[in-house]
C-alpha cells in the first residue's frame, strides 16, 4: 500500500548511500529511506550505492546512480550500454536466471495484490537457451545527421533523440544487417531522412520480418510521401543485396504521428506476404499482420495453450483474438470445429489463406470485436467447449467475460502478455465460478520487462 509522507524524507539533489531491496516492474531497484522508496536505475537487489535523487513525490521518489559500491552475484557485464540507454534491453545486466525468477515474482505479486488469488501456483518461467537474436522484426526509424547521413537507431528513453545503432542484439543478426544494407541503398540515391520537427525528408522507418524456419525476408519502407526515387534502381539494389527478400513493400505515412505505419501500401517487389512455419503448419504473413516476434517461444507458449485444452476431437472451439489463425489452425487439427474472431480484417482474411492452405476445413472466422461478437454469438444459442484467449495488453472486456461465463464451456485458456490485466481478469473469472489452479510464464522477450503467461481455468 503506498504511504503518502507529509514531507519526504529526502531532498532532490541530495546525495545518499543506499542499499537496494527489491525491483519493481520498470526493472528499476528499490532502495528505502526511513521507509521512503526510490527508484533507482541499475541497481539490483543486495547491491549498495552513493545515489543522488532526481525527482521527490508524495509516496516515493527517483534518484540516479552515482557509484555503485558493492555488486549483486547475479549482476552481468552489459553486452551494450546503448540498449539501457533507448530501453530495448533494461534487463542485460541481470543474470538470466535471475531474470526468469524476476518474472516469475512479477506474475506472483499481481496474482496476490490485484486477484487476491495467493492459492494459484506460478511454475517457473519458461526460458530460452540461447536468449539473443530471437526477433524475428524490427521497426527502425531513419533520420539524417547533420552532414544530410542517413542515420538508423533507437530513440534515446523518454525523447526523440535518436542515438546511431546498428547491433541490437536480441533481433536476429540477418535483420540487423538487413536494415544497414537497406539504408545504405536508399543514402546511394539521395532519399532524405524524415525530420519530424519540421515534417519533411521522406524516409521514416525501415521495417524488416523474417521468416525463422523459411528465411523469407520482408523489406517495408515507411516513407512521408508516396514519391521514392529512382524505385528503378533502389528495387534491383535491394533484391541483389538480400537475395532472401520475397516482398517489398512501400507504407505512405505522411501524418505528424509516432504511429509508425501509415494507411495506404504500394507494392514494389511480389506480393504482400512472406511466409514462416509454425507447429508443423505454414503461414503466409503480411506487412499489417500481428505475428509472435520470438518463433522459438512461440512454439512453446502455443504447445502450453494448446495441452490446456484438452482437446479430444469432439469439441467446439473459440479462439478469440485469432490474428492469421495461428492458434487457431493448430487446435483445429485437434476439435470438431474452431470459430475464430478478430477485430482486424487484413488478419481474418490472412487466417482464411492460412487455413485453406494448410487443408483446414473445420473452422470459420469471423470479424469483429471479441467483446460485441462473443454476446451476440450467446444470443444466438452458439455454444463453446473450450474458449481460448489472447487479448491485447489492456486485457479482457467485463462484457466479453459475462459473454464467456453464460456460454458455460468447460475450460477456457487465457494467454497473457500483462500480469496486471491477467490478475484483473483471473479473479473476475473466479467470482463468476471458474477457477485457475496454476499459471504458467514464458519469457518470449529476454533482456526485457515483458512476460507471457498461460492459464487454464475450469468451472467450478
């Protein structure tokens, strides 16, 4: 519960000697004065320091690493002080089985202060034996340095300051050098990077997806104006130099915006798709669709889901949020028939393809909003055996699980990417009669904050 002080105990720019006890879910240690916390980045559990403090709140406060003075046994040499910097990788300084116990604390201590729900058991989180270079896309935006250089990197946390990157190190290596070839192409040719102060340039990201199993690459250029010129040479230039690329494809954003992609595709090079496999079945994937960025996990955190379910061939499925009928596809190979629904209309038509040709004919996909049509779906008698979910960060709708609830099916699997929203939802499911026993995580981002948990819940 937070303390609000009537006067801190601290001052900002006060200098002090602490010693951290805890992380909290930015990742950041804690260190207390006279119960006062402060949040101090890079300090870890067991750890001293001389820090000095930024910023003084009503309940707690943030300070800055002056000196570390004594370190954890679980610290690690960073592998590149610039993934702190921009926030792709808060967490390389942490041990990796440190990491996975941080996370699997993370879903325990939502379960208890959100779900009130310290009964579920959180299993160990599911990790990786090689946690780098498992993303599968990159989105990096291009500006020009000062000399007119196309520039490529990551924005410095919490600005727009780009800061010059080439090596991310949790993407997959023939990524990272895709988007320097890619960028030296488009400098050949004189194509501007984008200024966002003053709305002009052209070139704002480069988009790279790569297919994990197939080694198709997709080339997406996320350009101000629909102009790219000379397309005549930079399309033969980029399919000599990546000899793997299947599609390219230019994205027109020209709105003031930090949304990256844009409404309107030109088609410069195939088709609008490439393709990767998944649990023995293979998907045709496009610019707009949503895929798992770490294949190797995804197998793992799907095979989860799919034991969760039970399935024996005689039941009737939903997979709410469906994407392109990746869960979909698998489980139905396993039901008597799986109706999928999705808000996007680029991914149910993706799902369709993927299902007719992966020879899936006991499946139907529907478009529209999980909340709107799982109620309208019960209105109409529809029944379900087995519902599997995977919502978006901001979890499930009260009406979606009221819709859930009276369609009364044996189990539903939840499939989290939010501890905090998961925690909202188990304990709602449980007021309304079905219970979870266990959560699973898995660690589908290593050297982040993020983690995916499973969960079967069954009627009471």
């Amino acid at each position: 519960m937070k303390t609000n002080y009537e006067a801190a105990p601290v001052t900002k720019n006060e200098k002090l000697t602490v010693s951290f006890e805890d992380l909290t879910s930015e990742g950041m240690g804690v260190a207390k004065v006279d119960g006062y916390p402060l949040f101090v980045v890079d300090g870890l559990p067991g750890e001293s320091a001389i820090v000095k403090v930024t910023k003084v709140g009503k309940s707690y406060g943030f300070a800055r690493m002056e000196e570390r003075l004594t370190s954890s046994q679980d610290r690690v040499p960073a592998i590149d002080v610039l993934g702190t910097r921009v926030g792709t990788m808060p967490l390389q300084h942490l041990r990796y089985s440190a990491q996975l116990d941080f996370k699997q604390d993370l879903v325990k201590r939502d379960l208890n202060r959100i779900a009130k729900l310290p009964e579920i058991k959180v299993l160990p989180t599911i990790g990786m034996s090689n946690p780098w270079g498992y993303r599968n896309k990159a989105q990096i935006p291009v500006r020009a340095d000062k000399n007119g250089k196309l520039v490529t990197g990551f924005f410095r946390k919490g600005t727009h300051e780009l800061v010059p990157m080439e090596n991310f190190h949790i993407q997959d290596p023939k990524i990272d050098e895709a988007i320097v070839k890619v960028r030296d192409i488009l400098q050949e040719y004189g194509v501007k990077g984008y200024d966002e102060k003053r709305n002009t340039g052209n070139i704002r990201h480069i988009m790279i997806r790569r297919g994990y199993h197939t080694g198709e690459m997709m080339v997406v250029l996320v350009t101000r104006t629909a102009k790219l010129f000379p397309m005549s040479k930079i399309i033969p230039d980029i399919r000599e130099a990546l000899p793997e690329v299947v599609s390219i494809v230019q994205n027109v954003n020209p709105k003031r915006t930090n949304v990256i992609l844009g409404d309107e595709n030109i088609f410069l090079y195939g088709e609008d798709v490439y393709h990767d496999t998944l649990l023995g079945h293979t998907f045709a994937i496009s610019s707009k669709s949503f895929y798992q960025i770490n294949p190797v996990q995804t197998e793992r955190l799907y095979q989860i889901a799919l034991d969760a379910a039970k399935l024996t061939g005689k039941e009737t499925v939903i997979d709410a949020f469906c994407g392109i009928g990746t869960l979909s596809i698998s489980l139905a190979e396993k039901a008597q028939h799986v109706f999928g629904l999705e808000i996007v209309p680029d991914a149910i038509e993706m799902a369709e393809r993927n299902a007719k040709e992966n020879n899936i004919t006991n499946i139907t996909f529907e478009v529209g909003a999980a909340e709107e049509l799982l109620p309208k779906w019960v209105e109409n008698g529809r029944k379900a055996d087995v519902i599997l979910v995977d919502p978006p960060r901001k979890g499930l709708e009260a009406a979606f699980i009221d819709a859930a609830v009276e369609m009364s099916p044996e189990r539903i699997v939840y499939v989290s990417c939010n501890p905090s929203t998961l925690a909202r939802d188990l304990a709602l499911f449980d007021e309304k009669g079905y219970q979870a026993r266990e959560v699973q995580p898995v660690d589908m981002f290593p050297q982040t904050l993020h983690v995916e948990s499973v969960v079967a819940l069954e009627k009471i």
